[in-house]
C-alpha cells in the first residue's frame, strides 16, 4: 500500500489544465495551422498566376512581331521579289485567257479557254515556244 501512496504524490502537467481550456486549445492551434497553410497556398497560386500572366503578355508581344513580319512580307514588292528569286514571272491574263461563269452555268467546257497554248508545268513559254 506503501507504493500506492507514492504515485498519488505525483501530478501529471495536464491534469491541472481542465478538458474544455485544452480543447479549446487544440482547437485555436489547428485553425492557426489551417489559416498559415492556406496563405501559403494562397501565396503559391498567386505567384504561378503571375508566371502565366506574363508568359500571356510575351506570347501575345511575340504574336504582333510576327504579324508586323508577315504583313511586311506581304507588301507587292516583296511578293514580286520572291517571284523573281524563284524564277516566276507573274501577269495579268489576257482578254481571252479570262473564263467568266455564271450563276447557271455548270459545264465543265465553260472552265476552258479555247484555243491557249497549254504549258507542262514549270516550264516557261517563251517566243510561242515551251522550253524547259
């Protein structure tokens, strides 16, 4: 019996904090947790919606650079340029090279042209003649 007398002596820490101030305790500490947790959260998001913002504005500048080159690249001296480069020589049809349809017209004879020399393609026509 000795012995049993020994250990009631001794208090545990706890044991003077009552049940509903520890709960509440507990309870004030997680909501802690939670709430730094999602600032964190909070935080990480906004800075990768940044990183995407930006990356959106880059795209979007890289975009008008290649539209103002492309509509450079388009103007009739450039095209002329790059035909020549190529070795095409391009010109208006004339007169009796145009095919006009009509609403009603369905034929396939109507899409030709009578009587236009034909040329293999990649050839040229030159004095009358098709070369090579």
């Amino acid at each position: 019996m000795a012995r049993n007398r020994r250990r009631r002596g001794h208090v545990h820490a706890l044991a003077m904090v009552p049940k509903p101030v520890g709960v509440a305790f507990v309870i004030v500490v997680s909501l802690a947790l939670v709430y730094l947790w999602i600032g964190h959260k909070c935080t990480e998001y906004s800075a990768e919606i940044k990183r995407m913002e930006d990356r959106c504005a880059e795209l979007d500048n890289e975009k008008v650079r290649e539209e103002t080159q492309w509509n450079s690249m388009k103007t009739a001296e450039k095209l002329d340029s790059l035909l020549l480069r190529h070795g095409l020589q391009m010109v208006y049809p004339n007169a009796g090279q145009v095919v006009r349809m009509t609403a009603g017209s369905r034929t396939g004879t109507s899409l030709v042209a009578q009587g236009q020399p034909v040329t293999p393609r990649g050839a040229t026509q030159v004095a009358g003649r098709a070369q090579r």
